[in-house]
C-alpha cells in the first residue's frame, strides 16, 4: 500500500470455473418478449494512445459477440451512478443522484443497487456489508426464503 503490485490472481473460485475476458463493452441488453435478459451483445475494445491526449477504448471491427445472459451484475464504481443510465432504466433517484431504494430494490422490482450507487461513496467495509445485504434481498426476491446470513442475525462469518 499504496503502490500494491498488479499482478493476476487466481482465487478458489477462479479455480472451480470461469472464464476470464477484458478490454470488453457491452454494447446492449438483449431481452425477450417480456422484457427478460436473455443476451449480452458486447464488442472488444483497446487502448488507443495518442501523444498529449488521454487514452481512449476503442472498438475493435469484427468483435461484435452475443453471450447468453439471464442476470446481469453491474458494478460501477466510486464515481456514483450515471444518470444515462437511471433515465434509460427509470430508476428514481435521491436528491445526491444516488439510486433511491427500499431494502435495495430501486423503484423497477428486479433491479436492485447497493454499495456506492445506493450510499455513496464510502469504505470497502461498508461495500462488503451492502454487497451481502443486497445478496440476501436478492435471494429473497429469487426464491421468496433465504438462508443468507442477514445483519445483525450473529451469523455472519467473523461475527
């Protein structure tokens, strides 16, 4: 700290099973007729680095793929949420243009934020308490029982 080496690292979880994809934008959610995700449409992306200007990701030509999808996590960051994206999906805000939430679920039944969109920013305590707490509504609204550990229940790890 503060200058902690990047390397890659291989978790437990890594190790049961996924794959691994960078430099990647999704370019649009793909739904059925009622409006279920059933598709990711994304394209590759690179870095483009121009003497004196930022650096920039561009679209590689070609790269367009669709991934199968029926959930989708989105994890945006300190920066708080993008108002583009509030106003496509609908999501009402707070006056501090964090993401409006009720044991949080936004004001759309099956999109829920927590962490940074939910609070602001804050400590990555805070973001692994909200993360399990959203885990636990999320679950709840899946299957309608939860055995999750909720906050305060003594059950947590540690706790």
């Amino acid at each position: 700290m503060p200058y902690w080496p990047i390397i890659l690292k291989t978790t437990s979880s890594h190790e049961e099973g996924c794959d691994r994809n960078w430099l990647i934008n999704t370019k649009e959610f793909i739904t059925d007729s009622n409006g279920n995700l059933t598709a990711l449409k994304t394209v590759e992306v690179e870095w483009e680095i121009a003497p004196g200007k930022r650096p920039t990701l561009v679209e590689k030509e070609n790269t367009e793929k669709i991934w199968a999808c029926d959930l989708a996590l989105l994890a945006l960051g300190f920066t708080g949420p993008e108002k583009t994206l509030s106003e496509q999906l609908g999501i009402n805000l707070e006056e501090n243009s964090n993401y409006k939430a009720n044991n949080y679920k936004t004001n759309i039944p099956h999109i829920f934020t927590a962490g940074d969109m939910r609070r602001g920013q804050s400590l990555i305590v805070w973001a692994i308490s909200e993360g399990r707490e959203a885990a636990l509504s999320v679950d709840t609204y899946l299957s309608t029982n939860s055995y999750l550990p909720a906050k305060g229940s003594g059950n947590l790890p540690g706790a």
